[in-house]
C-alpha cells in the first residue's frame, strides 16, 4: 500500500495512505457533499478524527486535499 507524507506548516508530518473501495465507498454512503467526503476521506485515511481534519489551516488543508486529489487520479477514479 502506497503512502504519502504530507507536512503541516506547524512541523508535523501526517503519513496519508493510498484510499481503497472501502474508504471511497463510506465516503459517498455518508454524505452527498464534497467537501464532506473529502474531510471523512482525509480523516481516515491519516488516522485522524474528522475533527481535526476541519480544525487545519486552510494551506494545511489544501496540501491533504491534493495529495488525496493525486491518489485518486493515479488509481483513474477521477480526471
């Protein structure tokens, strides 16, 4: 399983690992929006409550973001 190491402006350094059916299947059965899925997405896939996920400054946040963006083009889920 592939990973990816994303750092935070504050130093820390979250492990994200590659999602699989699993994750991107409870992501759209809990809920409609986007940016939802993307938090729950991010969450579990960092070992991280959702909570602190939405707690990230926006540049954080936009580093997870695309790091998942990069998973999920690679694997041709999206374009």
């Amino acid at each position: 399983m592939k990973e990816k190491i994303i750092k935070l402006e504050n130093g820390e350094e979250l492990k994200m690992r590659e999602p699989n059916v699993r994750v991107l299947k409870s992501a759209t059965n809990k809920s409609e929006k986007e940016m939802e899925q993307t938090i729950y997405m991010i969450a579990t896939l960092t070992n991280k409550q959702e909570s602190e996920i939405e707690d990230l400054n926006l540049k954080d946040f936009k580093a997870l973001q695309d790091a998942l963006k990069d998973f999920l083009v690679e694997a041709g889920v999206i374009a």
